[in-house]
C-alpha cells in the first residue's frame, strides 16, 4: 500500500468521508491496478456528489479495468447525463467514447 493510501485510509477512518476523498482514493488504487477496490471507492465518491462527472469517469474506467463491461456501460451513461447537465462537454465526450467502446465489445 503506497503512502498516499495510507493517509487517505487515515483520513477516511477518522471519519473524514467525502466525495473528493473517495475520488481520491480511487485515483489511487486504480493507479496499483486494484480496481475493484478503487471502483468501490468511486462509487461512494458519486454517492456522496451524484454530480461529479471526474468521479463517473473514472468509476466507468475503473469498472472497465476490473471487467465489469456492463456496470462500466452503465457509470459512463450515468457521467455523460451528469456531465452533459453541467455544460461539462469534454467529460461528455470522452465518457460516450469509452461506453461506445463497450457497447461494441458486447455486442450492443
């Protein structure tokens, strides 16, 4: 667990919970390759903000990581009408991107 999990962990124990630590936190494990918990991470992260549209793209990436093409699908869906909703054009964009890409891949 690098240093910055760790802290972050401490921060989250300590009952600091919020939607950028989780974001956070997600970054960081998806960065080790442990998408599972990262994407359990982002998902309280948009829990707590359902407006975060960084947080549903990262979720989608972090779900596709960890080969869960169709809750992937799904959190890049919920970012795009998130980020379309903000005026938020370019996460727009990069999430219909990515969950065409999915939609491809199973056959949609």
């Amino acid at each position: 667990m690098s240093a910055v999990i760790e802290n972050l962990e401490k921060m989250l124990a300590a009952g600091r919970d919020n939607a950028l630590l989780r974001f956070s936190l997600g970054n960081e494990y998806s960065k080790l390759g442990q998408f599972e918990q990262a994407a359990a991470h982002l998902q309280q992260a948009v829990a707590h903000d359902p407006n975060y549209s960084a947080a549903w793209k990262l979720l989608g990436k972090a779900l596709n990581d960890a080969g869960r093409l169709p809750d992937a699908l799904a959190a890049y869906q919920n970012g795009i009408a998130v980020a379309e909703k903000k005026g938020d054009k370019q996460a727009a964009k990069e999430m219909a991107v990515f969950a065409k890409r999915i939609e491809k891949q199973l056959g949609g």
